[in-house]
C-alpha cells in the first residue's frame, strides 16, 4: 500500500480555515464597529431633534408665560376699572339722594332750633345744635321720624345751655337714613305719591 502524507494538506487546510475565520471575524467586527455607528448617529441625531423640540418648546412656553402675565394684569386692570365704574355710578345714582336728605332735614328741623355741627356715617346722621327749649328737641325728633327720608331718631345727649335763653338746651342727635329699595316693577313712594 502507498503512503500519503496527508500533513501538508491538513496545513493547508487548517491555514485556510484560519484565513477564513480570521476574514469572518474581521467583517464581523468591522460590521458590528458600522452598526455601533451607525446606532450612536442615529441616537444622536435623534436627540439633537429633541433637544431642539425641548427648546422650541421652552420659548413658546415662555412666550405664553408671558402672554398669561399680560392677560392677567389687563383683568386686573379690567377689574379696577369696573369698580371705578360703579363707584361713578353710585355716585352719579347717589347724588339726588344727598339733596333729598338735606331737603328734608331742613323741612323737618323746627323754629327755635339751630344746627351747629352734621357729621354723615354708614347711613346715619349725627346732628348737634342748639335749641330754645327741650319741645323744640322733641318736635325735631317727631318731624324727623315722620319725614320720608329719616327714622329712628335717636337724641344722646342733651344738657341746658344759656346761649338760646333761659330755657335752651344744647343737644346731641343721631337719626338713620332710610336706603331706598329698589325693586325692578316696584314702584318708589315717591312715584305712588305722585300718581
């Protein structure tokens, strides 16, 4: 039987085997080493995106921010200015009252009585004066509560005084206004007393 030395060609084939791992495992990282740049470009690119949608964001945020502030203080604005508003229209609405109360006052306050002092709180009038007897007093009381704008006269305090007479008094007296109410359909007596 002939003899084959098969060494040489196990070398051979063992060297190729090697050369062929040894490509395979060069693509390999070479393909791995494309893939991990290509993941990482991605990646990166992709948070760049959202980096810049952050940004975008956070300015129009700001902008809204600053928007909210601005329709805040015009509401603000908004606000002091209706109650302006109604203060002027108190005071507008109001103004034929005042006359009406001193109208009445002066029809209600007797001959023989002098007022020295008017002091106007919460819808109270705290009158002082001076007056020629203590029936002067009592007919200012009975006029006031009796009158259209005035009730519960109340006198606190009175003490005799020689300026009128022998018999004058010097007196203090608070009496309440009376607030019109003011009822949609519902007439004002001053509207039933002129029917």
């Amino acid at each position: 039987m002939t003899k084959i030395n098969l060494l040489p060609w196990r070398e051979e084939a063992r060297e190729h085997q090697r050369k062929v791992f040894l490509s395979k495992l060069f693509a390999t990282t070479l393909i791995a080493i494309v893939l991990v740049f290509v993941w990482i470009s991605l990646a990166h690119a992709r948070l760049e995106n959202q980096q810049s949608r952050n940004s975008y964001l956070q300015s129009n945020i700001a902008d809204m921010d600053k928007k909210v502030a601005e329709i805040s203080e015009l509401k603000s604005k908004k606000q002091e200015m209706i109650s302006r508003m109604k203060v002027i229209q108190d005071l507008q609405g109001n103004r034929s009252e005042v006359v009406k109360v001193f109208d009445e006052l002066v029809r209600a306050v007797p001959d023989g009585v002098y007022l020295a002092a008017l002091e106007q709180k919460a819808g109270a009038i705290k009158l002082s004066g001076y007056s020629e007897s203590n029936n002067r007093i009592s007919t200012l009381m009975r006029n006031l509560d009796t009158s259209a704008k005035y009730e519960n006269s109340n006198l606190t305090k009175v003490q005799q005084d020689q300026t009128l007479g022998d018999q004058g008094s010097v007196f203090d007296l608070q009496v309440n206004i009376e607030t019109p109410v003011d009822v949609a359909g519902e007439k004002s007596p001053a509207q039933q007393s002129g029917q």
